[in-house]
C-alpha cells in the first residue's frame, strides 16, 4: 500500500453526505479523529478521518457539522475500527451526538493476542503491515488552517491501514478463538462510554490512598469529586483548573468548617476559596452530617498483611493463566479489581468476581484461592 493515499478533504454537508452514500455498503469503516483538550474539559474535535478501503475522508468539523448520514453510519452501519479509542468516543460524542457501534478497537484486539497491552499505531501497522509510518505530525496544531500536505498525509495514514490491521487480528483471534472476547470487551468500551454521570459517582474510587481517610473523609472527597466532575462539563475546564483530584483529598483529609481553615489546607490558594469555598465547605458539611448508616467503610490497608497475602495469591493465578493464554496479567485484571476483592474477602461482603469470558476463565480459580488465604478481618 502507498504511503501516499488517495485524500478527499469534506468542508461541506453536501459532500459528507455524498462520502457516506459511497461507504454505505462496506462491511468495515475506519475512523480516527484529531482533537485539542488543552484548555477544556471536552475535546475540541479539529479533523475526523474514515476509510472504507478506497480513499481517505478528512472532514474538517470547524467548517461541518455532523449531518443526519454520518450519525446514521457511526451508530448503525459497518462495523467501525478506531485505535485507542476511549478519546475519539468523546469527540463523536461532542461533534455527532452519537455513539459509535458496532466498534472494534484495534488496541484491545493486539492486547488479547500478545504480551503487549496497549501497542501504539504505529508498530501495530509495523507488525501487520510492515510499514513505518511517519512520525512527523505527531505533535501538530490541528485546528490551524489550512492544514499541510504532510498533516492530511499523517491524518489518512491513520485509517487507511486500519484495515489491514483488522484482517490479521481478525484471523489471529478467530484462529485463537478470542473474538466473542474481543466483542464483549468493545460492546462494554461503548457502554461506558454512555455513562457519564454513574461515572462521575464512582471516581473518587480511583485514589489510590483512599485507605487512609475515615468514612467521613471519603463521603467528602466523594461528594467533592461528584461535584468537581459535573462543574467541569458544565463549565468545559479541564479537572486541574478547577481543583485537582490531590487537592480534594487533601481538603477531605482535614474536613475544614470555614473558609479560614480551608485556606489552611496546604495547596489550597485564595482564588480557590473565593471562587469555590462557599461550595466546597457547603459538601463538607453535608458528609459531616450524613447518617452513619449511608457512609462507606474505609478500604483496607494495603499494606496489612492479610491483605498482602490476598493480593499474592490471586496475582498467583492471574499471572499463570495470562502467561497460559500469552497476554500480559493486566488484560485480565486490574490491579483495583483485585484490590477490590481483597478487601470483599477481608470484610466477609460478597466477591466482585470477573464476569463474561473472564470470570469463565478465573471466576472459581479466585474464589476458591481467597477462601483458602483469605479469613474475614
């Protein structure tokens, strides 16, 4: 295949429409987007790329919005490769409105046929294809216009070998009998990525020392991180510019009554308290009075030695089992999925155990190894 594709350059709703009626018939359709999210919370969406095997579609979102045809084609239609994918769901989710499906991601795919869980495009396309792509545009200013010769060049080249990319995985995974898994994986990358708002109620569970509050603490950081993760949509600011999630932890650790002993909080500087003490100390009084029955328990120390010796042993068999099916561990499980059935175990609640085409693989094997090191605290 050329290094140099065929381009078609969209600026018009009349000529992405005619686009779409010529890939209507694929079975398989390459998307990519090129997007800025420097100064905002959402992604600025600046190109969106498609390739159905002939030429490569670079429609320029600053001059289109997306018309009725292509929303059509991203959420019914052929099915649709994208590459890493997680941010190029956002962007159609901002520019379409539309989710994308059915969808394959062509990283999740190299992850269920090797040691290598998340390959980046280029040596993917070397490993299947062969070629090296250019790297040159890599770091480009995407929104400016118009774009050079050498961008679209870069942005086609994103799609065109996606295709290629997909027959290989597809037979290696159908010849491994891993491709019900790799559906499962990508119909779930979409359902979540549909659910915001659920998603905003669980992020305080991404802090690693969440161990180390009390239960009111971590009803305040809570609270706080619902609360920062709306107000960053709403007011399209990325989370730092607003207030970190290292800044929240630290105000939750001491629980501040007013706006003098928040501005004590080490980090915490006066336009924060101006902007958003009201607010702030407004949710903290709220997990101060919230009805103990309603708090979490604090998560287990990772560092006890109960816990440690969960951890251990179900490393044990997720180690073996990966190097048995020659995937990294993590592509089985995360490691705060593990955590999280550590301290189930601990506490004598309920196992989290996998589900699909994991739990088929690792369900038993975990709960059997728990129960055998794993006495309730």
């Amino acid at each position: 295949m050329s290094l140099t594709p065929e381009i078609r350059w969209i600026d018009t709703p009349e000529a992405l429409d005619a686009a779409c009626a010529e890939v209507a018939g694929a079975d398989v359709l390459a998307l990519d987007t090129e997007f800025f999210r420097e100064r905002t919370f959402h992604p600025v969406p600046a190109l969106i790329q498609f390739c159905a095997g002939g030429p490569a579609f670079l429609v320029d979102p600053l001059e289109v919005e997306c018309t009725a045809n292509f929303r059509r084609l991203l959420s019914e239609g052929p099915l649709k490769l994208l590459h890493a994918s997680s941010e190029d769901l956002e962007v159609f989710a901002q520019w379409a409105g539309a989710p994308v499906a059915p969808l394959v991601d062509t990283q999740i795919a190299q992850a269920l046929l090797g040691e290598v869980p998340a390959m980046g495009y280029q040596k993917l396309v070397e490993h299947w294809v062969g070629e090296t792509l250019p790297k040159d545009e890599t770091r480009s200013n995407w929104l400016e216009r118009p774009l050079s010769e050498a961008q679209k060049s870069y942005a086609a080249l994103d799609v065109v070998y996606l295709l290629d990319v997909w027959t290989g995985q597809r037979e290696s995974l159908e010849r491994h009998g891993r491709l019900a898994w790799l559906e499962e994986d990508c119909a779930a990358l979409v359902d979540q990525a549909t659910r915001s708002d659920e998603a905003d109620g669980q992020w305080y569970l991404r802090q690693r020392n969440l161990w180390r509050l009390g239960p009111r603490q971590i009803e305040a950081y809570r609270r706080m991180t619902i609360w920062r993760e709306g107000e960053v949509r709403r007011r399209d600011l990325p989370r730092s510019w607003l207030v970190s999630d290292k800044l929240l932890f630290a105000i939750a650790e001491r629980l501040p009554e007013n706006r003098y002993e928040l501005a004590s909080v080490d980090g915490v500087k006066p336009p924060l308290v101006k902007r958003e003490g009201d607010a702030l100390l407004a949710l903290i009084k709220e997990a101060r009075h919230a009805d103990e029955a309603d708090l979490s328990p604090a998560p287990l120390s990772p560092l006890s030695p109960a816990f440690k010796r969960c951890l251990k042993a179900m490393k044990k068999v997720v180690g073996a089992e990966a190097e048995s099916l020659g995937v990294a561990p993590e592509v089985l499980m995360r490691r705060r999925d593990l955590e999280a059935l550590a301290s189930a175990r601990l506490r004598g609640r309920p196992l989290p155990l996998p589900v699909g085409w994991r739990g088929e693989r690792l369900a038993a094997t975990l709960e059997r190894t728990l129960n055998e090191v794993g006495e309730p605290a």
